[in-house]
C-alpha cells in the first residue's frame, strides 16, 4: 500500500471514530503517520543540510516524575514584565513553577485545565495548523501529546502584559515533545514568550537532551499576535521546532525567533494568510560557533489577496559553525494586490564556518510586489579599521561590529527586559567568538 492509500485510510478511520474522543483519534493517527513517515537524512532534499547522525545511537525517553526544581532555581529566568507564566520541565507540567493569576480575557492553562472549560475552541484548533502528514517530528510530537500550552485571548481583549511560556530541560537522554496553542480570537491581541532553556544543577556538566516542539498559533480576523521564540538550550542539545501560524482577515502577526544554544537545531516557521489583508513580519537571529549547526526553514503562503509580509532573517556562524537558511514566499493563483519582502544576511566570523542560504519566490498571480535577497560575507575591513582608529583594538572593534550587527533583529523585541537580557548574551557571546 502506498503513503496516499494509507493517508486515505488514515483519514476514513478518523472519520469513523465513534465514541473515542477526538484527541484519542488525533494521537492515533499521529501514531500511524510516525509509523510510516520516514525518519528525516540528508537525502532528503528539506533536510540535505541538518545531519542528524551525531544522535542516531543516543537512545532517548521522557521524564519520568516530576523535577525538584524550586521557584528560587528559575529566579532568574523570569520576564519581569509577565504576570503570567506557565513552566513544563523535562516536557510535564510544573504547577508549583508557574504563575497563573486570574485575567479578564484570557486563558492560561495546561491542556487539561483548558479543556475543562474551553473544549471548542481547543477542538477547532488543536492539530489542525501543523501538519502531521509528511512532518515526522510533528507527528512525533501529535503522537505523544497529553499536554499542552494552552493561550486562548478573547475576542476584542487587549493583553498588555507579556505571557511567558517557559520550557526547562534538566535531565540527560530525556526527549520531551513540547506542544502550544495559541488563540487570538477576532480583535485581541496578545505577546507571546516562547522560551527553552536548560538548566542543570551547580557542578553538573550539560549533557545531550532532545526536544521536539510545535506550536500552533491562530489569529482570528484583526486580532495580533506578538511572538518571541528564545532558544537557549545546551550546546550539546537536539532541538526539533514546527511553528504553524493561521492568519485571519486584517490580522497581524509579528515574530521575532532567536537561536543561541543547541548542538543542532532545525525551526520550521510556516505562516498561512487564510483571510484577506493579512500582514505578517518575521524576523530571525542564529547565532552558533564551534560544530553548532542552526537550520531555518521558511514558508509564508499568501492564499488570499492584499496580504503583505517582511521577513529579515540573520545568521552570525564562527568556529566551525554551519547555519542554514531555506526561505518560501508563495503567492496564490488569485491572491492579487500582495506585497512580500524578504531578506537575509549572514555573516561568517571565521574561514571554517560556512552558511547555506536558499531563498525562494513561488508566484501564480499578477499585480503584485514581490522581492527576495541574500548576503553572505565577513566584517567589513574598513569598518573595523575605522573604530581602531578612535582607539579600540582589533579584538574589540570586530566585537563591536559582530554585535551590532545582531542586535537589529533584537532591537525588534517587544518586552524590554527580554531585550536586555538577550542583549548581554549576544555581547558575551561576540566576546567567545573565535
């Protein structure tokens, strides 16, 4: 039987499912697609830059029990903004870690809570952005889900404070398979934090730990989403993302996406305009040394007409990093009046590092402004010459203007406190840089 034949079965038992609960027959079918879904190579085109074989003998598990991580361990990887803060360690719930205080317009809440009392809306959207059909790691992540994430913002409810969803990786070989829903009902808007970290305890060395994560984000017509994606993981870490992004009529979603950690990462970013008049910027920050290796996938896809997107994506490699970038504007038959813009520049601190970067343009209709762009080169001599000579040395000149150069795409952040304290990284980081 053929992967359509038994996608077409797949979806008939779906159909059929009777008395088992709709999550029931969404994991099931997650389990059947793992099971014929090929683990990703580098033969396959969408993967021919991420070599995943430094992990191919780690043999990985969840978690099992909660972690004795206190409040006074994450003290310091709070956002001072949020009141909000929902915290999953090693992938499970950790209530006593988290901050949830009642909100008018709003729902926080683990996957279980949040369906007690807001089935429909989980339903509509849960699985239903992120395909499973020939995503392994997503259907990966769908087959393992009892918990979630959940942000629901009322309709026409303006959150101001930042809502931060905080992802810890504490213990070796475990695999977690982090999940988010992130609704924004017709007129509200709302920022959110993404954020993964590993924190082990004082003395303990960074060992290997995967995580596998999806996200799935659904702007109802005129709401607005701001989502801040923060990758700090381990640098001896696997980290596997799908974010799938479902804009309404006159929405907006604004993302800026940061990867500093990881030994490998791959992030796809995948952005539908479903409504007319939709605009969406992305914005995006790697920046890797030693073996790291950051992949960043791309697919804006403007189904519907007067839609506008900007997308400016940087990668800093030293060492003898790999980044990669693969970026997809497609515009629909029919979807006239479109306005799409994309960039990306890269920057190599070292003769090792190298950087692949594939952006691409797939248009069907006429009338429409579509452009696309990329760079790839070193620190401009005459700039760092230029700052030696208003007296700062070599070392401290290319400082400078590595730093500079990263900080455009955190300057885009939203929540000051965030902002600084990626700030400070990338400035110690410039320093490490070989």
């Amino acid at each position: 039987m053929n992967a359509t034949a038994i996608l077409a079965r797949d979806r008939a038992a779906d159909a059929g499912v009777g008395a088992q609960s709709w999550l029931d027959a969404l994991r099931a079918r997650a389990s059947r697609r793992v099971a014929v879904l090929d683990k990703p190579t580098t033969r396959d085109e969408e993967w021919r830059f991420t070599d995943l074989s430094p992990f191919a003998t780690t043999t990985f598990a969840p978690a099992m029990g909660a972690s004795p991580l206190q409040l006074e361990d994450i003290a310091g990887l709070s956002v001072e903004e949020a009141h909000t803060r929902l915290v999953f360690v090693d992938g499970i719930h950790a209530p006593r870690l988290s901050v949830v205080p009642p909100e008018h317009g709003i729902v926080v809440a683990d996957l279980p809570t949040a369906r007690a009392h807001h089935v429909h809306a989980i339903e509509t959207h849960l699985g239903r952005h992120a395909s499973i059909d020939d995503a392994y790691f997503a259907a990966q992540n769908t087959a393992a889900l009892d918990d979630a994430a959940v942000v629901i913002v009322q309709r026409d409810c303006a959150i101001a404070a930042p809502i931060h969803l905080l992802f810890i990786a504490t213990r070796k070989d475990v695999v977690s398979h982090p999940r988010c829903l992130i609704v924004a009902e017709p007129g509200s808007s709302v920022t959110v934090v993404e954020d993964y970290v590993v924190l082990y305890p004082p003395g303990v060395q960074e060992e290997v730990h995967f995580t596998n994560t999806v996200t799935e984000i659904a702007l109802g017509d005129s709401a607005q989403v701001n989502h801040v994606r923060l990758q700090r993981e381990g640098n001896l870490a696997l980290h596997i993302g799908l974010c799938a992004v479902s804009l309404g009529h006159a929405s907006h979603f604004a993302s800026v996406s940061i990867a500093l950690g990881a030994q490998i990462s791959r992030v796809d970013l995948d952005v539908v305009h479903a409504g007319e008049g939709a605009t969406c910027t992305l914005d995006g920050l790697a920046m890797i040394a030693g073996r790291q290796l950051a992949d960043t996938h791309t697919f804006v896809d403007h189904a519907r007409p007067h839609g506008t997107s900007r997308q400016l994506h940087k990668c800093i490699a030293g060492g003898s990093a790999h980044a990669v970038f693969n970026g997809k504007v497609m515009v629909r038959p029919g979807a006239r009046k479109i306005d799409a813009r994309q960039s990306n520049r890269n920057l190599l601190l070292s003769g090792k590092a190298h950087i692949d970067t594939k952006p691409q343009l797939e248009i069907f209709a006429s009338d429409v402004k579509c452009t696309h762009g990329a760079t790839v080169g070193q620190l401009d001599p005459d700039e760092v010459f230029y700052l030696q000579s208003r007296g700062l040395s070599d070392v401290a000149a290319r400082k400078l203007l590595t730093y500079a150069f990263g900080a455009e795409i955190i300057e885009r952040i939203p929540v000051a406190s965030v902002k600084r304290r990626l700030a400070h990284q990338l400035l110690e980081q410039t320093g490490r840089q070989p």
